[in-house]
C-alpha cells in the first residue's frame, strides 16, 4: 500500500511540478505495474529543449520505491520538490542525459519553482544505495526526506554507476547534474570498455562530464586508452562519441596529447582517434606543433595542420 500511496502523491503534485514531465511507462507483457518515470527538462541558451529521463525500471516493493516528497507546511513556497528512486533490479534506475544511458541503483532529483512559477531543470545525484519508506519520521530529524517518512542511504562505491554509450560502457562511482552549469559529471575512477573485432578499447580516466547543452560527453584528467593492438594513448581530456567512431584528444601546452604503438610516438594539441580502425591523425592550432618519434630513435617536428 506504500507505494500505490507514492504514485497518488505523485499525481497530486504534477499541478507544482510544470517543468516535471510526470509520465508511466508502458508496462511489459505479462507485468500489470507501470514504472514510475520523471522528465526534467532543459531549456539552453539556444532556445532548444533538451530532456533528462529518469526511470524506475523495478515494480516490485522488494527492490525499490518510487515516491515525491513536497515542501511542507512551514517552508515557504518556492522550497524545492524531491523525487526518490531506488532499484536494486538488475535495470536499475536508467537515467538518460543526451546520448547516455546510465544505470543506478539510487537516484534523488530535487527541483525548485523559478519566478516564473514554472520548475527548473532541476539537480540529480545518483550512486549505489538504497532508499525505503519509514514507519513514522524519525525523532529529532527535520531534513525534508525525514519529514516525508523516507530514508535515502547512499553508498558511492566505484564501478556503481554504469553509463552505456552505443558500444561503449563506462563505469563510475557517482553521478551529479546540476542546472547551474547543464554538466552531468561522474566521478571515478572511471574505467571503459568498447568491444570491436580486433579486440577490445580499453580506458581510465579521473572522471566524466556530460555538457546537456552541447550534447558532449568528455573523459576528464589523465585519460588513457589502450588498443588491442598495443597503442596507448594518453591526454587530459578526450571527447568521445561512440556514433561518430571517433574520440578526440586534447592536450595542454605543457603536457601534448600522446598516442603511442610500439616505437612509434606521435604528440600533438590534438590528435583524432578513429576508434574502428585504430587510426590517429593529429591537428595542431596556430602557435602549437606536431612531434613524431620513430623505431629508429629520430625526432622531429612534423608539419602544423590547422585545427578541426
């Protein structure tokens, strides 16, 4: 009965929650439960829309709760709405930011009413725990959940957060987005995986950031990949898009992006890595230059190409 009691709450608030896209999905054969699913939706400067989906994937009381808790009765009005997702199905809690499918157990969404009356973007913070409703509130507590009957228990741990890239899988400990900047980041250490038929890319880096409003997804801080084929590849930041075949790799003035395969060396501001076929190109922009060393132990400056 608790959570048939969430879902009524639910509805009962979709009249506050104007930027919330409050929808149920399409149960599957056989399953007589809808999950529950928020959209929070993101307005940029470009005067597009871009939509953050999040979805209980579970229907059972045994793996998780789905439930909303509203601003109570001594908070002013503009006090934010929070959402609670739990699943410890093996779906989990999908939550899908552009071209990113990421997969939790526990996910909490927080949205405040803007001056306009209409909802913002909103706030997600995801990681491995659990959440479940209470008895009674607890005494002596007085944060919103609390006061809502709801326990929320994060436990960040790594490889917790899985993000699902077309081919690409990348793993994560937590996951936070927030409507100030539009940047979903997931801290590390990541580790990646992409499969091919000459065997598989693999990575690390320090952490990931989605950029909503850009549509990118970048490897943050001491990126490293390595080819089946034994190139190794190494740059601050590299922006990935499993689509395009492609990972871009950028370097910093005193530390060039680096690809290397066997004795072979290539370091540039740039280098384009062709993710099928394990190809790099590099591209240098004015004032930078491109190095080659080779198996014979020379190095020179190759000619500076102009930047992509």
């Amino acid at each position: 009965m608790r959570r048939l009691a969430a879902l009524t709450l639910t509805l009962a608030l979709g009249a506050a929650l104007p930027a919330w896209v409050l929808a149920q999905e399409t149960p599957a054969e056989g399953n007589e439960t809808e999950n529950a699913v928020i959209e929070l939706v993101r307005r940029g400067e470009d005067g597009e829309e871009r939509r953050i989906r999040i979805v209980r994937t579970g229907t059972s009381d045994e793996t998780g709760i789905f439930t909303i808790c509203g601003p109570q009765e001594d908070e002013p009005e503009n006090a934010p709405n929070v959402a609670v997702f739990s699943e410890s199905g093996p779906g989990g809690v999908r939550i899908t930011i552009d071209k990113n499918v990421i997969r939790v157990p526990l996910a909490v969404v927080t949205q405040r009413p803007t001056e306009e009356g209409e909802g913002s973007d909103g706030r997600v913070e995801a990681s491995a725990g659990s959440a479940r409703f209470l008895d009674a509130v607890p005494e002596g507590k007085t944060d919103r959940l609390s006061r809502c009957a709801v326990e929320v228990t994060p436990q960040p741990a790594p490889d917790t957060v899985l993000v699902t890239q077309g081919r690409t899988e990348l793993r994560g400990q937590k996951l936070v987005y927030d409507e100030t900047d539009g940047i979903a980041r997931i801290d590390g250490p990541i580790s990646f995986r992409r499969p091919s038929e000459d065997g598989p890319l693999t990575g690390t880096s320090e952490r990931i950031e989605v950029n909503v409003d850009e549509e990118q997804t970048v490897l943050v801080g001491n990126v490293v990949l390595n080819s089946q084929g034994g190139r190794v590849s190494r740059a601050a930041r590299v922006e990935y898009d499993d689509q395009a075949n492609t990972a871009r790799l950028i370097g910093t003035p005193e530390q060039p992006a680096e690809s290397r395969q066997g004795g072979d060396v290539l370091r540039a501001q740039v280098l384009l890595y062709d993710l099928d076929r394990n190809e790099v190109v590099a591209r240098a922009g004015e004032g930078s230059t491109i190095t080659g060393e080779f198996q014979d132990g020379e190095t020179s400056p190759a000619p500076t190409s102009s930047s992509p």
